[in-house]
C-alpha cells in the first residue's frame, strides 16, 4: 500500500528535523584533536618546576607492554603520561600527608601502586582519554586540557 500525503508529509518533516538536528551537533573529535598542548606544557613544565624531574616508570627503549609503547610512540601521550604521573603523586601525598617526591624509590613504588591509567589501552584515543581523567581526577578540578568544541 502507498503511504497517505499525510504520511509523507511527516515521514518528510521527521527527516528534516532529523537532519537539522544532527548538523546542529558539534562534531566530536577525537582527544588527540582536541588536547590543549599549550596548557599541557605549561602544567608539564610548572610540575617539573615545583617537584622536581620523576624517576621514569616507563621505559621506552624496550617497553614493558604494548600499550607502554603505544604511548612510547607519541610525543603527546609521553607528555599526558608524565603529566598525569606528577598529579598522581601530588594527589598521593595530599591524601596520606605523606612526602614522596625526593626518594625515587619510594615514587616508583607509589607510581605502581597507583597504577598507569592507560595500561590497558590498546589505542591512541583510550590512552589520552584515560590521561586526561586520570589528571583531572588527581587535581581534585575540572582542569581543561582538552579544548571545548
């Protein structure tokens, strides 16, 4: 049977509106794309400033797991991971009121304990997503490393 005018009509209406509406909608980008790299640096290199260089818990010249090396393999993972890694620890001593920083061994014990946020990741887009939550969780704030679109 053949739809009404009635019908078509509003199946025409609904593609309509269904159309506006999903032009209207932001596109969403991937993190990558819309990692704030400024704001990064700058957080990067103010938590070297306050805290001092981290004993490394990564090591990308023979990477511990495929997911280690998948952020080995970017230069802004490497920076969300050392980014993250300074807010975990920072975040550790607020809550045990205990001092980390200057003894390496007792950072790369606390570093495990904690856990690498992206250890399970087995892609670009999984590994920045969880850096980014991980240092938002750990600064206790809603701080923007991504740009909004």
């Amino acid at each position: 049977t053949q739809p009404s005018n009635q019908e078509t009509t509003m199946y025409k209406t609904t593609a309509l509106m269904l159309s506006l509406l999903l032009t209207s909608m932001p596109v969403l980008a991937d993190c990558l794309a819309q990692l704030d790299r400024k704001t990064v640096a700058e957080q990067l290199s103010r938590s070297i400033d306050y805290l001092g260089p981290l004993p490394s818990d990564l090591n990308c010249v023979k990477p511990a797991s495929e997911s280690m090396a998948l952020v080995c393999g970017n230069a802004d993972l490497l920076s969300l991971h050392h980014l993250s890694r300074y807010a975990q620890l920072v975040a550790y001593e607020n809550t045990t009121k205990q001092q980390v920083i200057g003894n390496d061994a007792f950072v790369l014990q606390v570093l495990q304990q904690v856990g690498n946020p992206a250890q399970a990741c087995t892609t670009v887009e999984c590994a920045c997503k969880n850096y980014v939550q991980s240092f938002q969780d750990a600064a206790g704030y809603d701080f923007k490393l991504l740009h909004a679109l």
